[in-house]
C-alpha cells in the first residue's frame, strides 16, 4: 500500500518532537524530511533522544526544496513563520499547521492579540466541536489541503464547555475559565521561570487578565458553539508537570436545567467520540490518564448553589493538544479513518 | 523572661508537625506536650525526621491530663473531635484549633457540609482579613482565649478577594474560584490516589460543584468583607507539589472602576501589613515564593474585555494556611507581637 | 490472520495495568480475561481510567476457570502467588511470570531473600542478556511455555554491565551499583513513604547493605555474562518520579583496558539489538527518553584515575522493566518478530 | 549589641539567595550591600521574591566600593571570580567563598579540573569533619578571616564517610560514590537539559568517570580523615527536585570489623555535633527532612556479602550544602556560638 510521506518543519521544538512521536507510530506513514530553524545540521539522537526510530537522522534547513515532494508537511514553527513555508509548498500538498497563524477568522482578533501581519485562516482541526445546529468541526475538514490545529488551551476549554453551550444548558455571556498546564506547553525556550529549579513544587497564574493569545481562539470557538457571541474569563497557570492540561470552566446554568439535563447534553455530543470521554458521574478528569494520548477526559456537574455549571476537561497539550490533532487531521484530508494511529492508551502511572 | 509553654494535640500528622516546626522557631514558646492518636507511643523523630530539635520525644496519649498545665494548645485535630478535647481544659487555658470545628458561625452551613454535630464558633483567626467599614479580622482576636485558625483555601481566596469586596470594586454575586492545592493539604492520609506515583505529573480536580468544606467558610469570610451575601463557585484541584495554594478568583468589577482603581482597594487594603505582600504591577504569585513561610502574596488585575476582575493568592497551606496562622494567634492572645517568630523567608527555589 | 488471546492476572497493579497497556498496543494480540484479587469486581475504567480501549470491562477473579482458554497468560501477582495459579494452566498454555517467583535457579538464594518456599526456576526472560562465549539471553526461550519476566532494576544493572563482564573488560570481583527508581516500582501500595507528600522533592535509600531482593537476580545474571561467581554491592533509592530507573554501576576494570576497548564491548554487545541502545560518546542515558517505551539506553566510561569502569542504564521499570519484557517474551514464545508492538519511542518531555 | 554587617556578592543566583535568606534569619547579623554582575539594578523582589525581608533592595555592582566597610563578606560568584574581589578587600575583613576558587590546597588538583588560574587555598569551612588522629575541621577555623565553604557534595560525601576513614574501620582505597542532586546544583542557568520540562520526572548522570570538579575536594577530605592517600569514584546524578543531596557512598570493610564497630564508628564520631545526626539503626537519610536547613542525616550499614559498608548522607544542597556552611562559618569566625541562627528545622513534607 501507498505510504502518506510526511515532513515536519520545525522538528527540534517540543511539538516538533511529538509530531514525530505520533508519525513513528503511525501505520500509513513514513517520516520525509524533518527539517529546523537553529539546529539544522544537528542529529536527532541528539536533540530527541527518546524518538529511537529516528535517531540517526539529521536536522536539514526549512526551505522549499526540502519540504517539497512530500504528501503532507506539518509545521511546528513559531508563530508569524507559517505562511511564508506554506506559501512555497504546492497547493495540493496537505498542510498542517501547529503554530497559530491561520487558526482565527476575524483579523481583528489576531493584530489585538498577535504581533506579526494576519496571515488568514485555513479549516480548524478540532474535529469532535459540537456545534450550534448539530453540526461539528470535522465537516469543514473533508477534502481541505490546509488545516490549523487548534492550540493546547483552546482545544480542552472548547471540548469541555462546547457541549453545553450547543445545547443551550449554559448562557454564553459569563464564561470563567482556569486552566493549569504543563511546562512544555511553553516550549523548549530558554528562560529563568521554566528552569526546573523554579518550576518543581511550584504553580503560577501567567498571561492573566484576558491577555493570553488563546483567548479569542477559545471565543471563536464557543461561539460557534453556541450560535451567539461568547466572551471568556480565561486564566492560565503553570503546573509543576511536563505535560498536560486541566481546563476548569464554569458557565453560569440555563433557566430550568436540571442536573441530569446537563449530564445529558455532554453524554449526548460525545456519545459516538472516539477520544473524548465523558467520565462516570462522581469520577474526574486527571491529566495524568490522558498523558501521551490522544484522549480527552471530561466532566460535568451543576453546582445548585450558585446555578453555575463546572466542566472540566483533560488533555495531553502537546498530543491531542498538539500534535495528536495534527495527525487526526492529516487522517481526514487523506480520507483514513480519523482514529488511525492515534487509538493508544494514556501513560499512567 | 517567661516562655509560653504550649502542647499540641494531634502532632503527629501534617498539621500537626508544621506547629512544632514554627514553636521550635518561636523565642518565646517552648514545646509542651506532644499528643496523638493512634502514634501515641511512637518517637517523632520517626514521624518528623526533619524536626532535629524534638527528635528525642515520644507522643504521648491526647488526653486532658497530659494537655493540661500549659499556657496554651495548638489543637490539630481531624473534624469533629475538637469540641471534646478543648471542653476538657481550663477557661484561662488559650486553645487554637487548626480543625475546622469552630469556624463556621451559621449551624446550618455546618450541618450541610460536615458529618459531625455542631460544636459551635470561636473567635476567627485571620488578623488581616479586611472587614467592610474598615474593620480587620484581628479585631475580634484581642484578649480571646478560643481561636478557629481559618482553613487553608479560605485563608488563600479570603486575603485575595476581601479587598475588593470591602471597597466596593467587585460585586459580591458572582464569584468563581479556582484553587490548585499541594498534596499536603490532604492530610497524610492513605489513600490512591494521593500515592507518589498518581499525583506526580498529574492535576485533578475534587470536590466539584460546590460540595467542599471550605465552601461555606470562604462565603462566611466574602460576606463579612463585603457587607452583603457572597456565593461564591469553588474548585479545588489537587496540583503535582506538596506545599501551596494557588487561588484564582474572579468577580465582577463594580460599575465605572478602573485598572487603577482596582489596585488601589488591593494595595491600600494590605499596605500596613506584615505579611500580605500585594506585588508590583505585572508580577504574579507563585506558591515557591511562599512555601515554608508566613507571608501570602496578592496580585489582582482588570480584564476589560469580560468586566472581571482576577485576583490572586499564593500560600503555603501548611505555614499562613494552618500552623503559622495558628502562631500568629497566639502571639495575639498572649500580647507578643503579632509577627513574633513568623517573619521567615520563602524557602526556594 | 488469528489473534494470541492473552488474558492477565494481577490486572489492577501498576504492572498489570502496563501489560494491559502494551497489550492494546499490540497487533497481533486480544486482550482476554482480565482478573485481580481484592478489586475483582471493579471497572477497569475505575482502576487504570488511562486505558480507554478497555473502559468498560470488569476484573474477573482469578481463577483457573477464568484464566483457561487463552494461547498465553500474563502473570503480574505479588510474589508466593504465581506457582498455584501457573499450575492449574495446561502445559502448552504459556505463561509470563512478572513476578519473582521463578527467576532464581538457586534454591538457597531464594530462600535468603524471600518468605515464601521456592516454587522452582522457569526460562529467564531478558533476551539481549550478552553471556560469555557468545550467547545470548534470548537462546533460551525459543519453544518454552514458562518465562520469568526479570525484575525492573536487574533488567537495568545487567544490560549496563553485561558487555563488560562478558567481553571480560572488567573485573567480576568488586562490583558497586547504586540505583534510582520512579515510585512505581514499589507498586500501588498504601504505605506512608510512598505518599505523593512524602515523595515528592525526596530522595532516599531502602533496601541498604546488600538486602534488597533483586540483588540475587543480579548477581545470578552477572555470573552468568561473566561465566566465573559475581557479587555486587546493590543500594537501590527512591526517586520523585513515577517511572524509571537509572543504574549506575561500576567495576573494576581488567588490566590493560583502555577506554575504546571498554566502549568497543559495549558497541559489540549491542549493535544488532532494536532495543538497547549504547549512546553516542559523550551522551549520557536520561530516564526520560525511555519513559513508556520498551527501550533502553547504556553508556559506559573508564576513569582512568580510579582504574574503574562507569555503566550507566535507563529503563522503564514498569515497560522494558516489567510489561514490554512480558510481551517481547509472548512474542518470542508464539513465534513472532520480537519487537512486534514494541517499537513506539519513549514519552518526553 | 553590636550587630555584624554583611555583604553578600554574587546574590542573584540560587547560592546568594539562599545566604540572604540565612542572614535575614540570625540574629547577630545585618544584611549590608547585596551586589550582582549582569542583574545589579535590579530589585531583589523581582530577583527572589521569596525574601520578602528584602524586597525594597536593589542590587549593586560588586565593586570594592560597595563591599568596603563590613565586617564579613560572603562571596557567591561564578568560580575564577573570588580572588580579585577578595584582594581588594581589608585583611582584617571575614571573607566567605561559597565558589571553588580556594578549596584546593593542591595545585595540580586545581589546574586539572579547573580552567582558570590557581590562586591559593583557605580554610576549609566544614567544622564537624572528623580527621585522623581526633582533630575535626574546624580546629582550623578559629581566628581566621578567609574561609573557603565546602562544595555540595564533598559535603555529604565527606561526612558520610570520614568517620569510618579516620576510625579506620573503612578502608581507603576503593571509594565508590554516587549521588544524587537537586537541581538548584547546576545553579539558575538557562541551558535546555535544566528546563522543568526536561528535568521532571527524569533522573540523568554527569560527570562521569572521575571528571567532575568535586572529585578532588571530595579526595582531599577523605585523604585528612584517612590520614591516607584516598582515590574515589564520584559519579554525579540530576534529580527531579529543586534541592538536596543525597550520596550513597561504598568502601571495603577493614578487617575484622562488625556492624555494630561500624555502627559505633559513625555515632561516636557525631556524638557531639549539633547538625550531623546518625539516624536510628533502621532508618535512612530522606532529603526532604533536612531541605531548608543546616542539618545533616547520616546512616551507614556493612553489607556482610560483599564485605562493603554503605554509608547514606542528606543534605541541602543550597543550605548546609553552601549557605549554612558560610553562616556556620561566619559564626566560628565571629566568636560567635556556631549554631547562631541555624538551629531551624527542615521543611517536610
């Protein structure tokens, strides 16, 4: 059979990393060029020491040459850097794009919130979205060439609400969101508050106010959720893990929701998902049963007292965070069934 | 001159051993008895290897007899047995109870929370709480000799939102709180899912949907400050670390505030005290800063885009969320002054 | 194409749980009956929620009813366990011991080290052990039905020092390791020492002074690579991490080697095995590159001032340690590609 | 009384914090200038906003100036850096070097493993060390005004060990040591594998095969204690903790001893010292019980197998292991009582 032959520009950064991680995996792919900003030239073994299928191959330069041939490219470059690699690539040449550049519709948006040129915006690759209407993310994905993974936040904030708000059991227009996540969700960048000295036995709010980039990605999306404008309260902090993100978020509950009325509308959007599980009552999401997966783990309850709803959403930042979703969507735009190579348990303990 | 000879009940758990930590840090208390239950017996140099200056004393039963005699008992107890201990010592005798027995001041909260009969209330010990009209929390302290030493997530979101309730710049009906806890603040309790191996690299949450003890003591505190009936949506969540509180809140902003505003009510709320530390613009709380001290740190900001407010707190739950509060009680019953052997440092990284 | 039907008992352990896991991962494998003891009866989406592919199964006794029908059953017991239960198979069943109870072919060395009788010795199952004169671990296990799956931190310390004694660069007589282990390897046990509170930010030793219970099943594989009696000085420690051991071993080395000819025996002995890996000179092995993968990578250095030779190994205790062992012995016994299943990278950062 | 002033250099690293917040604990002593390289300028809340004592300070340049006119200096610079700034200062001035530059009283020592210029050696600041013959360490510290403190590890590897060297009950030429680090070690440098993300949950080696530059420190205490030359092999591990040390250190048995002269060895030697505590037989150094203070755990076993004893020490790397050193050195030097502002207990959990 015909193996997809996929590259990754960007391959000596954490997600680079784990795109390779799920591309080594997979069953219809084989690894093309891996390519790097700084560290072109510098092997693999070295700089990914735990990718031992590819530990003697050699970081090239991202140009246009390199990535060129390949079925699929997927980028994990910083942000700003995307558009011009994919510009250069074929237009029939699957592009995956893990960095934010095209994931946010409304130019506005992105210059409020990003510091280089918008760069527009290409099919987002949240799948499993339930949308207002019944619709879901996936059905923008058949048949697309250029795809925009969701970022870490976004995707465990709009899975866990996303149900409720499609459904109409939770108001749209008082979102609070608190979300902890692993370190590596910062990148392998060299700065004195991810040394692990500073981080072990220690969390931090960081980006705090409605500054964090995510924040419109995550309205974007519930908003289309919901059918309606949403604003979110979005807080992240740094938990002292490498991996992993626990989205808590509450949204005030509908006039006359019940709490198996809640219950019902987050078994329901999830009940056919392959990775978004919707626990049993009493039991919640812990990043650590979801770590190096592509699963989500979520909960819901109604907190009567206050007539707000708690939803609260598990997952691996960098692999259905990241790079698991990448690969999800490389699945749907070459027509394999979206679960390939991605079905493997959580890493637990 | 004369020390203060004070026993502590219940010294062989978490709690329990941070009180001996701060007393043997004290100059002007010397440890009395040690008690407790089941490790009645046991050497504490065996239980708290790390307290050198005690390694040669055995626990001894917790009963009236061996607590009697001293000027004062740290009492740290599980729920419920407070009550039957504190009867059994003299009037004149100071008594401050890290349990929860005597915090809350509305029976019925109590009753729907906790499993044990209502025992009552004691004076209050969260000296910097501010109060709306001016008043503190030490006010009610003064020349008491029963202290409920406050819990420990109150103690985190109480000194962070206190202040914008009691100045009027945040609105008490809407209040949404999450707080990330170190495993200690579990007790040392034998239970899975506190084992090394499940909490490392792990977030979880607990206590979903309103139903933590703590709730109603952080709402009795919210409404003190605020002068008027604070519900307040709380979450905990158990974070990979063994020491410290990291408390987001959020509330509504009043009408017509401003960034500027905000920070005052903060920054004038707590510019007189020792040991709530509101930082400098743009620097955020993290729990490494405060573990293994007194001190508390406070940062808040305006989100402009939600008309939130988020404020934030960083404690050890062990030290200023149980057994340096308790300290500091009892500098205030005995007329020492209130930071007396409580002005350490953070101990980081 | 016809699935092996493996069933496991001992499923609710942490090592019963990563032979599930490895299991799901297996293409040529269905998981079969799943039996515990005490948790017999419960979900396994309760138990190990990291394993979505089995949620909704629950742990059958173990039985030999239960156990019978299946071509293999994984054995992952407390050890004193296993004999009763293997002997109830019928013969051409295999069976995977991961527990102790048949790794020792010397009676009196069982009896020193354990408190309960000698159920005798089955195959030993670390296939790349390099033995004097050629061999390999692996010559045993062609045909055979019964396999002892290694210990975690034997696996480490031979494949680290195996090379050396076989190619007889150093010297059998005075060997010292010094071990660190990931808290998992203490299995999922409710004792005080083993609390995240306890663990985290600590290191300590256990088992000192030659008394810990792999140190015969060290000593019987390192006598078996050296060919003539080795006695190793073994001090196992605990480390604040849920998974992954580092063996640092050293040894005298044999006169007039120098160090390329101690890295050629190393290169030697490994350069045709998918799994162990001698790093480039230079690198040395992390735990956190072979973190869920069945890999395991070895380093070695002559201190030319000391006359010793330095072995470093990491594994995964609970994967190449326990559970990728077992299922690289199921595949060896049924006659497929070693590394079938087995090849995924290792889970960093 | 006369309150001492002290200057600390060098105090925006984790070495220089951590003197800061020991000086701010005593209480004969007054925090003078703090000075910085590349961060002078910058206030030390930003820097460690742990020491809330000196959150209003700014750093100043490490001029002769600026550190003129104390009554003790603690110097904690990068190494090849204390010579110049000590030179300038008065003879009569106590000098303190938390750096390598005058541990060393050989030459040829220092210049192998060292890259800058010899420049001499001081008195060498570990007061408990037993050495041959009944003399301690700190017989030579009395009445001298320039100190050099002991490294981390020939801290713990040295009090670990001498007092079977100088019993003789150990012999001196087969040392095998191997410890494990917390990060706080490799001091707050921004080099990728000291990244939280790369640290968690990982163990790693460095330093292998005799090179680290504590090697001969390490050889130069255990040859004072020994009386005897004493070559060792140290091999260094990273850990998944922000603090402590804990070495497993190995030597032949002398002949004819038991466990109980070893065991008395060890007791005998410590006996009388405030810090360095032999644990109860049974019971073995965790590095959580001394985190955050000067004191040391020390336990040791013979291994009757192997004809090895194994002794364990604890440490705080940052605490006894530099900062509590100095402390304890400023007070020898000061006439103080040595244990002056170091008695506190370790933090735990």
């Amino acid at each position: 059979m015909h193996m997809l032959r996929v590259a990754v520009a960007g391959a000596s950064g954490y997600a680079g990393g784990e795109v390779l991680r799920w591309l080594l995996g997979h069953p219809e792919i084989e690894v093309g060029a891996v390519t790097a900003g700084g560290n072109a030239g510098a092997g693999l073994g070295t700089i990914h020491p735990h990718l031992f299928g590819l530990a003697d191959r050699v970081l090239q330069e991202t140009t246009p040459e390199v990535l060129g041939g390949h079925d699929a490219v997927v980028l994990a470059l910083p942000h700003g850097h995307s558009a011009a690699v994919a510009s250069a690539l074929d237009d029939d040449v699957v592009v995956v794009d893990c960095g934010a550049d095209f994931r946010l519709r409304d130019e506005s948006a992105w210059t409020t919130f990003y510091d280089t040129p918008y760069a527009g915006s290409w099919a987002y690759g949240l799948p499993e979205l339930p949308l207002v209407g019944g619709a879901r993310g996936r059905d923008s994905l058949a048949g697309t060439r250029r795809v925009a993974v969701p970022g870490c936040y976004p995707t465990a904030v709009s899975l866990a609400l996303a149900p409720g708000l499609a459904a109409g059991v939770i108001e749209p227009d008082d979102v609070v969101v608190v979300a902890a996540s692993g370190t590596s969700g910062a990148g392998k960048v060299l700065k004195p508050h991810l040394l692990g000295s500073e981080v072990m036995g220690s969390m931090s709010p960081y980006g705090v106010g409605g500054v964090h980039r995510h924040t419109p990605e995550i309205e974007q999306n519930l908003t289309a959720a919901a059918g309606a404008p949403v604003t979110v309260s979005f807080t992240p902090t740094l938990a002292p893990m490498p991996r992993g993100i626990l989205a808590t978020c509450t949204a005030r509950a509908a006039h006359g929701v019940t709490a198996e009325s809640v219950r019902d509308a987050w078994r329901t959007a999830y009940e056919h998902e392959t990775f978004v599980h919707v626990l049993e009552e009493g039991a919640w999401p812990t990043t650590s049963a979801v770590v190096g997966s592509n699963h989500v783990t979520v909960q819901v309850a109604l907190d009567e007292r206050t007539g707000r709803v708690v939803a609260v959403a598990a997952v691996d930042n960098l692999a259905k965070g990241t790079a698991g979703a990448a690969v999800q969507c490389l699945n749907l735009t070459a027509g394999l069934p979206e679960a390939t190579g991605l079905l493997g348990s959580g890493v637990a303990p």
